[in-house]
C-alpha cells in the first residue's frame, strides 16, 4: 500500500506544473545525439545538444571504449578508496592535470557530483561564499550542501562582488571566504570576467572557483577559460565535466597537488560512491588527448557558430550578446516562445525553448548549440527552417 499523503502531494504538484505549462515531456532519441537526431521517427537538425566538438560519437572514441571494456570489464568494481581505482582512472587524472596545467586532478561521476563534492570538502558553516546570481544548479546545491554562509553577487557585477568580498573579509566573521562562478554561463553564453574576478581574490585573499562546464574544449583553444586567461596558476578550483566537449561523462577538480589529496581523503561522493566506468575513463582521456593534439575541432566549432550566428541576426533574431557558441535566440514572451521551439520542431530543427524559472520572465529564448559536427548544409537548412517559422509567427 503506498502513502496517501504522498499520492496527494504527487498529483497536486504535477497537475499544478501541468497547468502552468512547466511540465517538463522528455523526447527520447532513437539515436545517437549528433548533429542529426531522430525522435519519434522522423530526422531532425540537433541544435540542442552540448556535444560541441561532436565527440560522443567519435569512431576513435568508440574503438578505445570497447577496448577498455575488453580490458577491465564494465564496472570499477567498488568505491575509488577501496579499490575501485583502474589504472585508467589514474590516467585520466593526469592527462586532466596536464590539459588544465595543474599539478594534479581528480576525477568524480559527474560534474553536478563534482559540485556536490569538491565545495563542502572545503568550505563550512563558519566560512562564506560569494556565488555569482547565475552560478549553475550544482553550484548552488554544492554551496547550500557545505553550510556556509551564502553572498549572492549580481551577474558578472564586479563592483558588487568588490563590496561584497570586503564586507565579508572585514566583518571577521568567516574563517575563509570563497568566489564561485560559472566560466561561461549556459542560457547567454557570456564569459566570466575572471582577470577581474582573480585580482578581486588576491585583494581580499578569496578562494577562486571557477565551474568551466561550457568553456572547456570551448576557449582557450580547447584548454578552457581560465587558460583563455592565461590564469591557469591564479585559480585554486578548476572544475570541469567530461559530458560536453568531450563527449562523454564524469566531472573533474584540477588544481594544487594538496587541493587534490585532500578532496580524495574527504569530498564524499569520491568515497562513498563508485567511480565513472573504465569505458567512460578511456573515452574521456582519449578526447582530451585528442584536444591537446589538434585544434582543428576546436576552430571548426567556432566557424559553425560564427556562420549560425550571422545567419541568425542577418534574418532579423535577437541573439544577444553571445561571447561563445551558445546561440539564444531570444523571443521574450513564454507561450510565443514555446510555440517557436514546437514549430522549429515540426519544420525539422531540434531547438529546446527555455523558459522562467530557468531564465528570468520575459526573456524566454529557443537556445541553439552549434557543434564541430554541423556542416554547412545542416545549418543552412536550419537557417531556412528558422526564416519560414520566425516569419510565420511575426518575430522577425
Ligand atoms: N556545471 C555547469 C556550469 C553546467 O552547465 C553543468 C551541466 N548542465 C554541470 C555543472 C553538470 O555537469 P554534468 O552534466 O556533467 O553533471
């Protein structure tokens, strides 16, 4: 017999989210998620994905997955403490240290995990955080999971981060005080000011950590955003996933020698719960070897996202201020906004709308994310697709 407070609780809520269009209805691909995907039979152009180098389907990356598991198996086994730790996992770790010029680096199951980990191995209730007011989803649960005392600063607002850090330095209330931020941030595709964030923390002798989830294999050549920087040395966390540029799952810290050893004899989820598999550690230390070798996917995604972008605006979209790839098409309007991204749908672009609470009211947006694997035929045919159905509903 289930709960009947719980069923009560379930179906008010979710007739509630229902109600108000909030309902999240999941599309399953009965594909790989390139730059074409099919779902519920029919092809469609894939501008949805963070696939950005095109690497989760890469022929070379397939090969060394299933060797891996013709090595090791499918599974590590146990907790990375216990012995859970593969020697591809060790691998992983440094080539990770030497793509983000660190001394060290360790690997979690994801960068939400990663989040979730490396801010409460650190910082606690007598500490302070000041997290910048766009800072993803497992920022913010990794800053409210550490019990410190959280400082919101407005959006890349550096005089407000400056008042901040020093009322909180001088306040003497905190035994250490830590910046966080995004290195490119998700729905506007803008940068981090991180020379200015950095110069901030040596002033005030703040902690930087810096969540490059969309700026890894993204600036910097492929190396990230603090690289892009040239900061490598200045900042203390560089937390990084393995589940967009490079194409396949897991999170990262990379960062000090003693940063490292301490989150691997205290951050919980690298203790008590089993690592990334040996297919997912190969595959991801064969990406980034590939990364360091070439840049030739790196430009190639630059290219597609220059030519999407100027194809966009020249047909009259709103596409804001874009620094990176991420490609918002912003329409304003909620229900206008959705009716775009199912129209796009229908027409045979795969563009997802978001939409408050994710982005503020009034600045809904049909985000497009451009990838290495696009070729120019795809994004011609998308660009006529968006022409056909921004017309049709008056946006441009
Ligand atoms: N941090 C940021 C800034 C992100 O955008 C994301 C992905 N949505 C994550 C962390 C989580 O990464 P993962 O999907 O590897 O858990």
């Amino acid at each position: 017999m289930s709960s009947n407070i719980l069923n009560q609780f379930l179906s008010e809520n979710l007739e509630d989210l229902k109600d108000k269009g909030l309902y999240n209805e999941i599309d399953p691909l009965e594909s790989a998620n390139g730059p074409i995907i099919k779902i519920n039979g029919k092809e469609l152009i894939n501008l949805s994905s963070n696939n950005y180098l095109g690497l989760a389907t890469n022929d070379t990356l397939r090969t060394i997955a299933k060797e891996a598991i013709d090595k090791y198996g499918v599974g590590a086994g146990a907790v990375r403490t216990i012995n859970g730790t593969l020697q591809i996992h060790v691998e992983l770790e440094e080539t990770l240290a030497k793509f983000k010029h660190t001394e060290a680096a360790i690997a979690y199951q994801s960068g939400f995990n990663c989040n979730m980990a490396a801010i409460s191995a650190v910082m606690d209730k007598n500490d302070a955080i000041l997290s910048d007011e766009l800072n993803h989803a497992s920022i913010i649960d990794g800053c409210r999971l550490s019990k410190a005392k959280i400082i919101r600063f407005n959006h890349s607002d550096m005089d407000d981060l400056r008042a901040k850090a020093k009322e909180a330095t001088e306040s003497g209330q905190y035994n250490k005080v830590m910046v966080i931020t995004d290195g490119v941030f998700s729905m506007d595709g803008d940068i981090a000011k991180l020379p200015e964030i950095v110069k901030i923390a040596e002033e005030f002798d703040l902690i930087t950590y810096v969540d490059d989830a969309h700026g890894s294999g993204v600036l910097g050549k492929g190396a990230g955003t603090v690289k892009h920087f040239g900061l490598s040395d200045k900042v203390d966390f560089q937390i990084g996933t393995l589940s967009k540029a490079i194409g396949v799952v897991g999170g990262y810290v990379a960062g000090k020698q003693q940063l490292i050893d301490w989150l691997k004899v205290r951050s919980r989820p690298f203790l008590f719960s089993t690592s990334v598999t040996p297919a997912d550690a190969a595959a991801s230390k064969k990406a980034i070897e590939m990364l360091m070798e070439s840049t030739a996917l790196n430009e190639k995604l630059w290219e597609n996202s220059e030519y999407l972008k100027a194809g966009l605006k020249k047909l009259g979209f709103n596409i804001g201020e874009s620094e990176t790839p991420i490609t918002p098409c912003i329409i304003g309007d909620e229900v206008k906004t959705q009716e775009f991204s199912k129209k796009l749908n229908e027409a045979g672009v795969y563009a997802k709308s978001i939409v408050f609470p994710t982005v503020p009211r009034g600045t809904g947006r049909v985000r497009n994310m451009p990838s290495a694997a696009h070729t120019k035929e795809m994004l011609d045919q998308a660009l006529t697709i968006y022409e056909t159905v921004g017309k049709e509903l008056e946006i441009i």
